[in-house]
C-alpha cells in the first residue's frame, strides 16, 4: 500500500531535515541558536557543508569588519632612562653607536621579547607612547623633590626626549615591530618617578581612530 503525502506532511518532514518548503519549493533555513552541528549525511552531504548552506548571505555582508585590539603591549625597562648616544668615528672615518648605547639598545629588546610573550612582532599602524621616568637627585630637598613627584618640576636636563625616542625606538625594531615605518603616532614624555624606568606602550592602529 502506497502512502500519498499532503503538502503539509511534507513541510512537517523537511522542517525536521533543517528545511522548509514554501510554495512548493525547498528553501534552506539557518539553524537556532545552540543548535548542534548535524550529523554526516548520506551521499557525500557532511554536515559541515549542511552548516555552511544554513548561513545567510545577508549574515555574511554584515559582519562586522576586524577591529584592532585596544589592549596595549606595554615594555618596561627598570633604570635611569638613557638617550640615543651619538655615534663615534674610527680614525678612518667608519662611524659606529657607542658600547653603552648597544648595551641599553640590547636590554631593551630584551623587555621587548618578554613583553611580546613569544607572538611575532606586530604589523600594521602603530601608536607608540615613550615615556622617560626620571629619577629625583638625592641632592634635592624634600620640598623639592614633592614637588618634582607631583608634576610642579620636569626634567628640562639630559637626555633628550628625541634621544629617549630613537633608543627605544632602535631596541624594539624588528621585535615589537617588524619596521620603524609602521610608526604613525608617536609621543614622549619626561617625568620625575618614585622609580626611574623607560616605559613604551605600543597599541595598533584601528581603522576608526583618530
């Protein structure tokens, strides 16, 4: 004995295959929310590809575009901040950067590495922030140095804040960063700290900032 099905039964059974039918017409419809990936289904149908008809074209076009991580890698190096030395000259003419600059270009890559936690330096726009925390001399009196503490006083000596710039700027090439290049914004600032340190705070660039 044959069985003849009414559109209805029909749309009963296609809704619970993850279809349904209007007017006559099998038409795909996406899952609900928390619904489970169907099983592999006969004739090469897996289900991935079953999950992959689900999604709506619509739903595609209006996801939301990649936005750039707000969270900044910051790198730290404890001590008095040191500028970018000049470079010196041998008797015949080959300039070279000083020993001391080399040394603190090195321990700054060093806290670059940690701070990367082993991820590739990165790429794109950079907004790159240094700031020279400089410590009180202990000459100063107590007067002196609150005020320094509070912002009143600012180290106005050496070294420089564009020399504070390049050395952080040569210590963490090629670590933070794969190139200078991808530098857009760059800020310093020197300040008087309890504890004098060198602090760069590195934030990509999102398509919306401004």
């Amino acid at each position: 004995m044959s069985l003849r099905w009414t559109e209805k039964d029909l749309a009963a059974h296609q809704a619970r295959r993850g279809r349904k039918v209007v007017s006559g017409v099998r038409e795909e419809i996406s899952l609900p929310p928390g619904h489970s990936q169907p099983p592999a289904r006969s004739g090469g149908d897996s289900g991935h590809n079953f999950a992959q008809r689900c999604i709506k074209p619509a739903a595609v076009a209006s996801k939301a575009p990649f936005v750039a991580s707000k969270e900044p890698i910051v790198v730290v190096l404890p001590g008095q901040p040191l500028g970018k030395g000049r470079p010196r000259f041998t008797r015949k003419g080959h300039a070279y950067t000083p020993a001391k600059t080399r040394a603190y270009e090195r321990a700054l890559g060093y806290a670059g590495q940690v701070a990367m936690k082993g991820r590739e330096p990165l790429t794109g726009p950079l907004n790159v922030t240094v700031t020279a925390i400089m410590g009180v001399p202990p000459s100063w009196s107590a007067k002196k140095r609150d005020a320094a503490l509070v912002g009143a006083i600012w180290p106005t000596g050496r070294p420089d804040a564009d020399n504070c710039q390049k050395v952080a700027f040569d210590g963490l090439n090629g670590i933070c960063w794969r190139d200078d290049s991808q530098v857009v914004r760059a800020t310093i600032e020197k300040r008087y700290g309890e504890e004098p340190k060198v602090q760069v705070e590195i934030k990509l660039m999102g398509a919306f900032d401004a």
